[in-house]
C-alpha cells in the first residue's frame, strides 16, 4: 500500500511547537496525529513531526511505498546522520524502524518531497493552517533541549555584540548604517557571511573600496571641503554640488 505523510510544524511566540501530521492511504485521510512541546530549536521541532509521521506510517503492516511530503525538508536528512550526537536520542528509534521495514522487502521504499508553504498545495495547506491555527493550553514549562540552551545562549551573545557596536563610539561618528527591506537599520551578525560583505563580492579591492566609504574614511568632495577647502568638492557627473557618500552610494 502507498502510504503519504503530509507534515507541518508551527512555532509559537510562546516558544511552544506544534506539530500536525496528515496520514493518507487510498487519497483519503485515515488518521490525524497532533503533538506539542516547547523549549526545542526550529531544527527539532521540524524532526519530531517528521518523527511522528514516519513512526506511524512504519507501523502499518501493508506499507511498502511511504511518501513524507514537508515543508522543512533539511531534517529530513538527519534521519539519516548520526553525525550530531545531540539528536541522536531522538532520531535512534525511528532509525531502527527504518532499517526494518527496508529489510523486511527490497521493493520497500521511503521519499522526501518539498512542498514550501507559499505553494499552497491543498492537501499541504491544510495541514499548515492546522498547525497555525492550533491552540495549546497553558502548560509548565519543560526543561529546555541543549540545543535550545545553546542557541538561547548564542542569542544573547549576539544581542549584547549587537547593542555594544550600536552605542559603542569606536565604529566611529560618521560610521554609514544601511538599512534592510523594512527600513531597519541592518544589525551586525557572524552567520551567513555577516551583514554587510556578502553583498559585495568577491574583489578585494572592492572590499576596500566599501569599508573606506562605510567609515566614510575616503577622499571625497565631503571630505575635502571638510579637511581641504581649497580643493574641488564637486561630483565629477555634475549632477551634485557636493560630492557625497550618499550619491557614490546611490
């Protein structure tokens, strides 16, 4: 029997996880699974309901062809990696069950299908507003997962680098912010390449070129009427008076 699993999770504000799994055999729903938890990293949460749907559709006795259709789909390879020890408590028994139910007939087979959210395939949709709309009542909190305490603690670093660089006057008085999409001013960060020079390439001397101008350490019509009044402050275009950071930028 052909066996789907359509998965979705939500993460409160609360710091609680839904998880909603749809099970579907014969392009109808047999079953409806829904847990909750809190105190987990996004990357748990995405492999708990994962977990959960696989755990069942491995305990139908008729399975032979399971599907596991997810919009977190980069869990789904921790499954099979036992390379982060921290989530091998979770993944182990499911791992077992796995490597039965493979054994058990060579034309037994698993796939993971992507299906983003934006997408808003029926059967998907409905199991992300599931999870959206899901109401958890009040619990005790639970004790935090040691990832979820490792990046609590990473979060807090970054916050306090982050406001340390913005009241701090060793960036410098005319250091040049940049802002984002939603105009808020673009906060330093260590992942991802940083905030900045990811957008610039790889040419060193562009990297010089920017750092000169966001510091606004760079010989220019401003600078000059600054520090050398004497000298030409115009654009060479002559579309501006005075030769900015703002219409270099621009």
């Amino acid at each position: 029997m052909n066996i789907t699993v359509i998965t979705d999770r939500s993460i409160k504000t609360t710091g609680s996880t839904i998880a909603v799994v749809h099970i579907w055999k014969d392009n109808k729903i047999t079953d409806c699974l829904k847990a909750h938890t809190t105190n987990i990293t996004p990357l748990e949460a995405e492999l708990m309901v994962i977990c959960i749907g696989l755990m069942s559709a491995l305990e139908s006795m008729d399975a032979y062809h399971i599907i596991i259709i997810t919009d977190p789909l980069a869990a789904g390879n921790k499954i099979f990696s036992l390379g982060d020890q921290h989530l091998q408590k979770s993944i182990i028994s499911i791992t077992t069950k796995i490597q039965m139910f493979l054994e058990k007939d060579r034309c037994n087979s698993i796939y993971f299908w992507y299906c983003h959210s934006k997408l808003k395939w029926p059967r998907h949709a409905l199991v992300d507003e599931e999870a959206k709309t899901s109401h958890v009542p009040p619990i005790f909190l639970e004790k935090n997962s040691f990832l979820f305490s490792k990046k609590k603690e990473c979060d807090l670093l970054l916050e306090s680098w982050q406001k340390s660089f913005k009241d701090s006057k060793k960036k410098g008085q005319l250091f040049l912010e940049f802002e984002d999409d939603n105009e808020q001013v673009i906060k330093p960060t260590y992942t991802k390449g940083g905030s900045w020079l990811l957008h610039i390439g790889i040419s060193n001397s562009v990297y010089a070129r920017f750092i000169r101008m966001m510091l606004r350490h760079i010989p220019i019509g401003e600078y000059r009427q600054r520090f050398f009044p004497n000298m030409a402050i115009h654009y060479p275009c002559s579309e501006a008076d005075i030769e900015t950071w703002e219409h270099i930028f621009m």
